[in-house]
C-alpha cells in the first residue's frame, strides 16, 4: 500500500485539565503535513483502543472542534491505566498491536502519559526492531503529578498547581474571617500519592508571615503525629486558625499512608483518600479545635476553568513537537519542557530520551522544602511560581464553560480477529 | 452631640464569595452621603464586635481598597455565628449594643447574614421603641443556602450554584474519559443543610440525556438506600458511569442524616461532613465499583475566581439598597431581589418586611425536585439558570487572584466597661 501512513494517538493514565490540548497539538501539526501524515487515530480509551481495533477517525472532527479541544478539561478520546508488561511476559499484546497498526498503516506511535506510559512508550518504540515492523514512538508527557525526569515540569501539573493555590488562599480567607468564634482548622486534600508537587504549589498561595497554608504534608516527610498536632497548636494561637494542605500520599516513617482505603488500581497502587478525615480526627480528638476538611479529588485534575495559561501552552507545544520529531525521523524520544537560565522565565521544548525517563520518578528535592518538613522554601517558589503564570479561560454559555464533544467516530474495523484486554 | 450619625455594620454567618461585595455596596453609598451619614463602622467579627465595642473604622480605607471588596470573597471584616437571644432571655446584650451605639453616635444598623441573621435584626429594629434608642436596622441578604423567603434569591448562592456547577461538568468529563477500565461512580458533596438548592445547582451541568449529575440528593427527600443503589447500578449500565451529587443535609425519612459527625455549632445545629465517604462505602459494599469522591466544603463558597457576576451585582445593589433605605427612614426591612415577569430574565431591588423574613426557611418546591427524586426539573432550571449568568473574574498577579487584605484599624474604645461575649 503506497498511502501515507497515518499515527495513532492514545491519552494514558489520570486525565488533567490540559491533556486535550496537547492532543490539538498533535492533531493540528499532523494536519499540517498531510503529505506525509494520512490520519490521526485516536485509540478509544487509550491503549485499549489500540489492542482492540477501536480506533477513533479524528480527520472527521472539524478545525474548530480540535481547536475547542484547547479549552476541554480531560481525555478526549478516553484514557485508561492498562500497563503493557515486557514482551517476554506478554508478546500476544505486542504481536496483536502490530496487527492493527500494519492494517491501518500506522507507522507514528504518539502516547500521552506519565512514567508508566513512558515506559509502555518506550517498549513500543523496541518493536519495530524486534518484531520488523517500522513505527516510531514518540512519548508526549502528561501528568499532574510533576514526576517526569528530564524535563522542567510536566503538562498538567502548572494548572492543578494553580488550582491548589487558588483554593487554599481562598478557603483561607473563609476560615481568618470565622476563627474568632468558629473553625480553626481547616484541612484541604490533595493529590500526589509519592511526590508532594502539588502540596507545594498550595504554598505559593502565601505571600507574608503567617499567611496560609500554615502547615503542608509530603509523601517525601515522615508524618509524626505529635509534631503535626503541636504545629498545629501553635499556629492557632500565634494567628487565631490553621490551615492544612496535605499530600494524599502523606505517610508515617514506616511507609504506612495515614489513610488506605485497601483497594489497589491496575498499576498496583494503593487507592487512597479519606486522609484530610483522619487529620481532622487528630486535631479534635488531641486538640479539641473545631474544624472543617475538604477533598478536592478530580475537582482539581479536571478544573480546565482556572487553567495555567503557561500550562495550556506548554501542554500543546509538546503535542506539536511530538509531531515534528516524529517526521525528522526520531524514535524513543519525548518532547520536554527546558527551562531558560534567565532570571525571567522562559522555555522552550527540548528532547529527553525515553530510555532515561521511563520508570524513574522525580521527587521534590530536599532543599524545597523547609527545613522542619512543614512548607516549601525560596528555591521551590521560585521554581513553582512560572508554572501558574496566566489565566486562559475558556468561553462560556449561560454561565457554563462551553467545553467540546467530539463525534468520535469509529474507524471500520479491518481485521476478523477480536481481542479483548482484560 | 450634633455629629451626623455613624452606621454600623456586620457580616454574620457563614461567609460567601460576595458578602464583600455587599460590604462595598454599603460603605460606597454611605460615603456619598457624607451629608446624612458620618462613619461606616464595621463591627470586628460580626456583632460580636459590637457587643465588646470592637469596633473598625473603614473610613481609613482607601476608596481603591473598598472598590477591591467587590473581588474578594469571605468577610472583610470578620463574622460570626452569634445569635442574639429575645429581648426577655438576654437584656444585659441589647442594653451593652445600645451602650456601645450610644457612644459611637450609630444610628444605622446594616446587618448582613441569613436567617438567624434575620432575626437577631428584627430584635435590633425593635430597640428603638422597647429602649428608646433612635436606631434604623436593616437586613443585607446574604447566605449561599439561598433558603431566605421574600426574595428570588439570595446573593452568595449565585456563585456557588456556578461553582458547583462547573465542578461537576469538570469532574464529570474526568470520571466519563477513564469508566471504561477505571472510577464508575464518582460522587459530589455539597453544602446545604436544610435546603437542596446547591445541590439542584449542580443539575445545570447536564445539557442531554445521560449528562452528568446522573443522581442528585436533596435533604428535603428522604434517602432510600436501596433506590439509591438500583438507580446508581442503573446509570453506569447506561451510561458507563454515574455521578451523585450529594447534599450534605441527606437524611434518612426519620430525619437521621446520613453522616453526622456529632458536634454541633452555636445556633444548635449538627455540624455535618464525611457525607460521600459515606455513600462511596454502600456503593463499594453493595455494588463493587470503583469509586471517587471529592467534598467541596469551604472551597464552594469562598470561590471567587468563578464567581457569578449575576451573583456578585446583586450583592451590591443589595448593598447600596440598604443604605438608600436607611436614608429613607425606613427600619425592619430587606432590600430583596426581585424577579422580572418577562422571558428574558431581569430583576430589581424590592423591599420586605424583616417580620415576614426571620426564622423562615425556603426550602425547594417539590415541583422543582423530578417525581423520582433525583433530579431537577424544567421548572428547577428556568429559575436557576439565569443565576449562574456571567464571569466576574478577579484581576491577577503572577498567576494568583488578588484579593484585598484591609487596614482594619479599631475604633478608640469610649467606654470603660468591658464586654466579654461567651
């Protein structure tokens, strides 16, 4: 078949905000070089999509509705969490992916993900030496937790950071204005199972000496209780009330997360939730302050309302520059965010090499945050602060942000053989 | 002392994103009738502040900082929960408010809060004839619960209903682009004790048939936990996914809520929380789907960076109202809103007597609540859709919403006698 070959795209794991607007990226570069790029697939509900010939025709979604895809808060086209394990402990799921790409001539491979993606990515990209088929695998990075090496911060995360931010000063102020005679501690949970990136930029939303958040918890601190608790005390009475951010990943010295729920995802991780409950148990029980608890939970994740501009742009240069190594004939390769040497922020999208960004996870350093484990230092606001840098509002409709449904129209299948991902 | 009179005036309550709003309104109007009104007073924590003659003279603020109100959300100048007991049950606190607006020469008294609020004004109105003190007291409407009679809505509710709202589009298109493989049931919780209108607010977010909110909980219908359950099973069937948004005041037909944490705050009222954990516990026991859940608490009504600037204009006019009918010398009265009779809708201020405002709940029209219990209706949606109308985004910098922070500076005390309010 002399036809151009076409790509498939897949967006994998925890959706963000900004995940649509990196596959606009994709969309619209590949779009721009139809001479050399057929169509785009999109595999429905991620890789799954892939394995089982469900593959989306993105070419049949008008310039406005992938442009609209800019605005729309989480996956498109369907994620999932489905982990490809080596191709010596599961060759059917790589023989039967070649299968679908050689019937629908896809030789580009773009995965927008996290670490486990970078790693199935990186698996991926293996095959076209291994099983002779020709494909190139370009990673695009994604994921709010901020734990991608090799590149300065990770699409998605600027605007959960922003988020954060903005909740924490704004519950803040709410609990300052009732202290007096009601709540005094308030305790807001967030996400961040092993790195505390997004308990951090809560602390941005300080800007003077007693400002909140008074205390943030890290998956990378121990948690001892009576540390905490006596923080706490202290915060009340030196400013009226105390407001907590804390990393759902929070965990004692052991590794026990203060709050498991028992059940496990598909990648093995414990399910967690229901921390900022047990914190506040703590301070009633031991304290006996009053006090109030909330958990943002996919609130934060999917709030493309109060996007990062920053993040919105960086999330759709990658998906373009996905693209674009992709026709200079890269392979194994991600597109990262490199941070200029200026005092004034600046970026630009450099290359990080698969091989050394699947599977390694990066944790705040120790020198973000302070000393006594309890907040974040010069070092980390200035890293942080560019990240939730500009607003980029969608548009609206009757009071609602007019985000986009696509028609997700199926690809014919071409193949007899079905085959279901369990 | 032929000094014009001062005005005093109090937020009360639970804050909201516009309460200051209001505040602005008050104080702008006041300030351009220097001629009739001297000082605008604010009482430190509410009425509290009045009781212990703490009081903040905002004449000290800049007109720049008073314009700021209007984008900054919770209480400027603290608030409180203290109600005032009859008139018969605690002379000692009407005798010291008397004692204390005798001394500051206030004659005006804006009273800013909710039901409770309501009440306590009414009992201030009254002074005048039962202590032969001249005072005018007004009601300024305010509370998110948005349960007020004699008004089509109550400025704060506005914006949470917007906040609500989008949350759970946002989180919706989160848990719809990952059900395949990942979270079937997410659910919201809200506030609102008494009165389901948050949680109606939350309806606007589904556009079509199978749009989320699939499942609403309103406290005014008794929760049935197998209904629950059979129409929870019965949306992810459907739809692959169900979302529940949930009142915090869901209660069982005997009136038991469904998570009371047992404590209770000042007016006697079960402080409430820890309701979705709940409900994702009978959904795992019962079900076994995968769950999410997220609470909204301070976040929802402290949320200006969307606030509705529906909401955030009438918090004003409310506001300035109070004064022009204060000027008018009128007492024991509201401004309210009051809807236009047209299609298109329109609204203006109107006045209601404080006697048929206290100690009224409003609670939903069970036409508003679909005959099944888990929605909103047609009728629901004409009268909130237009509340949620228009952004009023607060100005920035470097990615964060500036909100005021005001001088606050403390009247000098004039009486030797101290207050303690316990």
């Amino acid at each position: 078949m002399a036809a151009k070959p076409n790509a498939f795209y897949a967006q994998s794991g925890g959706v963000t905000s900004v995940i649509n607007a990196s596959a606009c990226g994709v969309i619209e570069a590949a779009r721009e070089h139809r001479d050399r790029i057929g169509k785009v697939f999109a595999g429905r509900n991620g890789i799954i999509g892939a394995l089982e010939e469900d593959l989306i025709d993105t070419s049949r979604e008008s310039k406005t509705a992938i442009r609209a895809l800019m605005e729309t808060p989480s996956g498109a086209f369907g994620s999932c969490r489905h982990k490809l394990k080596s191709l010596e402990d599961n060759r059917a799921e790589y023989e039967r992916l070649i299968e679908v790409f050689r019937a629908h001539n896809i030789q580009y491979f773009f995965y927008n993900g996290g670490g486990d993606s970078a790693d199935t990515c990186l698996k991926v990209s293996q095959l076209s030496e291994s099983l002779g088929y020709p494909l190139q695998a370009i990673h695009v990075p994604k994921t709010i937790d901020n734990d991608l090496p090799l590149t300065d911060n990770c699409p998605g995360f600027g605007s959960v950071a922003k988020y954060v931010a903005i909740s924490t000063r704004e519950a803040a102020l709410d609990v300052a204005s009732m202290c007096a005679t009601s709540t005094k501690v308030f305790i807001l949970e967030v996400m961040g199972r092993h790195a505390g990136w997004i308990a951090a930029a809560a602390g941005l939303a300080a800007e003077q000496e007693g400002d909140a958040p008074h205390i943030i918890l890290f998956p990378e601190i121990a948690f001892d209780q009576k540390k905490f608790l006596a923080r706490v005390q202290r915060c009340v009475k030196r400013y009226g009330y105390c407001v907590v951010v804390a990393s759902e990943g929070t965990q004692t010295a052991d590794g026990t997360f203060l709050s498991d729920a028992g059940t496990r995802d598909a990648f093995g991780h414990a399910q967690l939730g229901g921390l900022a409950p047990a914190l506040a148990g703590m301070v009633k029980d031991e304290l006996g302050y009053k006090y109030h608890w909330a958990v943002a939970d996919y609130l934060q994740r999917s709030a493309r309302h109060i996007a990062s501009k920053t993040d919105v742009e960086q999330a759709y240069a990658v998906g373009r520059a996905a693209v674009e190594y992709a026709l200079a004939g890269k392979n194994a390769v991600m597109p990262a965010i490199v941070r200029g040497k200026g005092k004034r922020y600046s970026w630009r999208v450099g290359e990080a090499p698969l091989a050394k960004v699947a599977n390694v996870e990066k944790m705040m350093p120790r020198n973000f945050i302070t000393r006594d484990g309890f907040g974040i230092t010069e070092a980390a606001r200035d890293y942080l602060a560019p990240l939730i840098v500009g607003e980029a509002y969608p548009s609206y409709r009757a009071g609602l942000p007019r985000y986009v449904r696509l028609k997700n129209e199926s690809v014919p299948r071409r193949l007899k053989k079905r085959f279901r991902v369990t």
